[in-house]
DNA sequence: CAAAAACGTTGCGGTAGAGCAATGTTTAAG
DNA sequence: CTTAAACATTGCTCTACCGCAACGTTTTTG
C-alpha cells in the first residue's frame, strides 16, 4: 500500500525506511469510483492526495459554464487544491477522479505537522510547491499568447501523457479550448 | 536602507532585531537605472531581489516577439526569476527596472543558506513560494476564458496599483493583448 | 446484447482581438 | 524650451476560435 509513497519520497529526499514508518500511518487509503468528486468549489480543501493508481482532475468552472483544467495528476503525484490548502478559504476548483483510483490520502493538519517536524517532508512540501510554481509558469509562458495549434503541439512534445491517456474533452479543458476545436486541430497535424 | 526588509520580515515572521541582524549583511544594495535589464534570457539567475523602491517587471518574449508580462514588483516585494533560481537552468525570463529602482540582492547560495539555516527564512521562502503559485493560479483561473475586457474589469478589482502607475503598453503585455485592444476597452469602460 | 448516453467530427455563420497605417499626445533629452 | 522619440487612439481589414446543429461512433449501463 506505501510501497510508491516509498519510492517517491526516497527518490526526492532519500529517507530511510524508519524515518518513513513514522510517516506513513498519517496516510489513508481512500478509494474513489471513475468520475467521484473528491472536493467541490466553495469546500475548504483539508486534505492532500497522493496517487497510488489512477488520475485525478484538478479544474474550476467559468462564469460561462466551461471547465478549466489546470492540472493532471496521475500515479506517483501528490495532488491538492494547493491555495485552498494553505490560506483555508472556500476552493475555487474542483478535484475529481477521472478513472477509478487508490488514493493515500493525508489530513492538513497532519502534513503541516510532518513538514515542521519531519525535514524530509519539509523538503517534500517545498519540492510541491517548486514544482507547482514552475510548472504554472511553464504552463503560463508556453501556452499564452500561442494559437491553440502551437498549443497542441508543445502538448506533444511535453505532455505527451496527457494526450494519450485522456480523452479529447479532457484534453480541451486542459487547453482551455472548445473539444469542437481541438477536433479540428488534430486533423491539421 | 533594511528598514523596509526588516518591516517586510517582521511582519511575516516576527522576527527579532538580533536575528536580522544576522541575515541583512547577506543583502546587497544595488541601485538601477529607468529600463536597466538585470536579467536577460538565456542567462542563469543566481540572485534574489527585494525591492526597495521602485518596480521591476518580469517577462518573456514570444516567438512572435511580444512581451508577455507574469509579475510586477513594486516596492516591499521579492523577485526572482524563480524557475531559474530554483533549478539553475538558462531563464526563460527577462527582469528589467521599469522604474529608477532601489533592491536588496542576494545571492542564490546565500539565500539558500539562510533558508536552510535560519527558520525565519524558511518560512519566507514557503511564503514565497505560496504566493507566488497562489498568484499564478488566480491569474490562469482569473484570466484563461475570459474575454479582454473581463480580464481588465479583473485586474481594476484586485490589481488597481498596476492600472494606476503603469503605462498602456505595460497593462497590455500583462494582460497579453496588444495596446490597441487595451485603448479599445478603455473606451468601452 | 440492446438502448441510451456520451463523445467525436464537420459545416456554417458570428465575433473578439490582431495587424497595420495614420494621426494626435505625452514624455524624454539635448 | 525645443525637437525627437515613445506612447496612445482610432478606423479598416483579416483571421482564429466559438456556438450551434447535424450526424456518426464509441462507451456505458441495465
């Protein structure tokens, strides 16, 4: 059940097994169906995921009505609706399963515990939040101001993942355009 | 010439008077120019900035050779080219003075040290590191899907200060639209 | 395995915003 | 204070993307 919380976490800091064993008990299993809402606008996110197996949808609604995907997470990723985590005011996106999932799931209170106490998990949190930061900005400056083709293709060439594993609705919500579109891109390539 | 970073880190972490003491030596002033370039594209950031008055303006340049602008840093702020700082790869970024400016520079290895050293700073740099995503997530959700003029509407109800002390062509490359469509609005307002 | 629902594709018309050029205005520099 | 340069505005045209509708295909579910 913790063997891939494991293999991250001494992957990106190298904790030994005892330091792990004291962690890992604040974890618990959470299994949720194919499209189960796990946290909808206006909750407080109190939890952090992590994805044993699985996907999970991170995505807001418009005023429009249009969802907008801002974030993938797929096996191995810890996932959350970060700003709603750390400053506890109302999220103003959704986290839902896209296929049935395992997930371990960690209270709040419990991960900000082990980020003061546990150094390892400080250096986690940080990497999250590195992590995070850069890859909004990549997501900012690679897609902003591109045609939805360019789009697409820097998709390819860094998401690739995303593109094979989902579908074109997902895919489009991703890119912030219409699956109408996003049709009529891919018979251009 | 650390009172306001003093201010700054008081206010966030309370601080002591001795404990600063032992950080601010690691702050240099450094004094720029109206349009003075700090950071060029290509070059590897090894510093981070406070702003001591002033504004710095941090962006990139499209293949179609726009600028499109992520962050504004006016005075009590930091600023980085963070995903080069963090990563130490080539910045994808420009940081330029808008204004005659005043900073407290850093050097990446020192800043990292008192990350790691001093709690205090640990704590910024989380600070740092929140905001900074917080912020870009409110401007993906906030801007992506909407039309221009709601993006301007957006920005004159939690971003007054840009509207307020920065030209057209400023706004306009911060809400990625040209300065024609951003005089348009205006019009429209 | 059959019916329904969700998803994907394609054509048509509409619209927001870009590019360019012309003109007026503000800012900067000698 | 004067001249040049940068910035702002506005009209015209063009294009990328959207919305909707119609139709075919795949997936889900009882």
């Amino acid at each position: 059940m913790y063997e891939l919380l494991f293999k991250y976490l001494q992957n990106k800091t190298g904790i030994s097994e005892k330091n792990f064993s004291e962690c890992s008990p604040y974890f618990k299993l959470k299994e949720v169906k194919k499209n189960e809402i796990i946290l909808r606008e206006g909750e407080v996110c109190r939890s952090n995921y992590f994805v044993n197996n699985g996907c999970l949808k991170f995505y807001s609604i418009n005023d429009e009505g249009h969802q907008l995907t801002r974030y993938f997470a797929f096996e191995s990723k810890f996932g959350t609706a970060l700003s709603s985590l750390i400053d506890q005011k109302p999220s103003f996106e959704y986290i839902q399963a896209i296929e049935k999932s395992e997930l371990l799931m960690i209270s709040r209170q419990d991960f900000f515990q082990l980020v003061n106490t546990v150094p390892q998990i400080n250096t986690i949190y940080r990497d999250i939040l590195e992590m995070a930061y850069v890859t909004s900005q990549k997501r900012i400056y690679g897609l902003q101001g591109k045609t939805a083709l360019d789009q697409l293709k820097w998709l390819m060439e860094y998401q690739p993942k995303i593109l094979s594993r989902l579908s074109n609705k997902e895919i489009a919500s991703y890119l912030g355009i219409t699956p109408f579109t996003l049709s009529r891109l891919k018979s251009q390539l």
